[in-house]
C-alpha cells in the first residue's frame, strides 16, 4: 500500500508545482484547483499509457548514454564543419532504410530520442510491417557504416534494456 501511494505521488507533486508556478499565486484556491486537477490528471495517466516499461540492465544504459553524449558531440563538430563548408563540402544527404530487431515501443521511442537528438540524422519513418526505420542524413558517405552505428552501438543496447 506505502509503495503503491510512493509510486503515484511523484506526477501529482510535480503537476501541483507546475499549475502553482504557472498561475504564480500561492492562494488557497489555487493550490486547492491545482490539487485537483493534479489528482484527475494522474487518475487518468495510466488509460494513456496501456504498455508499461521494465527497463533493465542499468549499466548499459549508462554506457549507451555515454556513447549518445559523445556521438552528439562529434555529430555537432561535423555539421557545423559542413555548413563551415557551404558547397565545398562533398558530402550527399539522402535517405537511409535501416533494418530493425528491436519491437518494444519504449525501445523505439528512445532510438527515436537518439537519432532526432544527434545533429544531421532524423528519423524520417518506422514501418512497422517491413520494420524498417528510414533515415534522412545529412553526410550519406558510408550508408553501411552508419547502419552499422545504428544497429550496433543504439539498437543492440536498447534491447537488452527493454526487451
């Protein structure tokens, strides 16, 4: 029962503090109003979210973050350079279909998170018959390689933590 009440206030809590922060008014009727809306609000959260997550392995998440930090990181160094560039560069953008192994949609949605947040690539589709995801990149020079990158240093890890 204390653990089950421990696992809902967090959203509550934070949605009070947001509606007292954005009304800026700490009054009684607000906090009340707020603690309502707080209260339906998380009441209502889990109909949204059908599928639970049970992320594991917790080191390899810390080490697919790191990999993500530096691929970010170097990923801003090469964008800027090419724009730095203008049409010197040599460098084709186009669409890349990458195959997938992966099927957890929290898996998915941080693969998505990953390729959005890193300059140059963007996830452009999943199909989800073929399971396929379709890249646009920026620097189209070695499609295996980055197919590589995705499937390996993202994908792989992803797995083992929600899959």
């Amino acid at each position: 029962m204390i653990r089950r009440l421990l696992s809902f206030l967090p959203l509550p809590c934070l949605l009070l503090i947001l509606w007292l922060v954005l009304n800026d008014s700490l009054s009684v009727g607000q906090i009340a109003l707020g603690l309502l809306i707080a209260l339906i609000l998380s009441l209502l959260a889990p109909i949204l979210r059908p599928v639970r997550s049970r992320p594991r392995h917790p080191l390899v998440a810390l080490r697919l973050t790191a990999h993500v930090a530096r691929d970010i990181v170097l990923s801003n160094y090469r964008v800027s350079r090419r724009i730095l560039q203008g049409d010197a560069s040599q460098e084709q953008s186009g669409f890349l279909d990458i195959p997938l192994r992966i099927r957890d949609p929290h898996g998915l949605a941080a693969l998505a998170c990953i390729v959005t947040f890193t300059p140059g690539t963007v996830w452009a589709g999943h199909d989800t018959v073929r399971h396929v995801l379709t890249l646009h990149v920026l620097d189209l020079s070695d499609p295996a390689g980055l197919t590589h990158i995705i499937q390996e240093r993202y994908e792989r890890p992803l797995m083992e933590i929600f899959e």
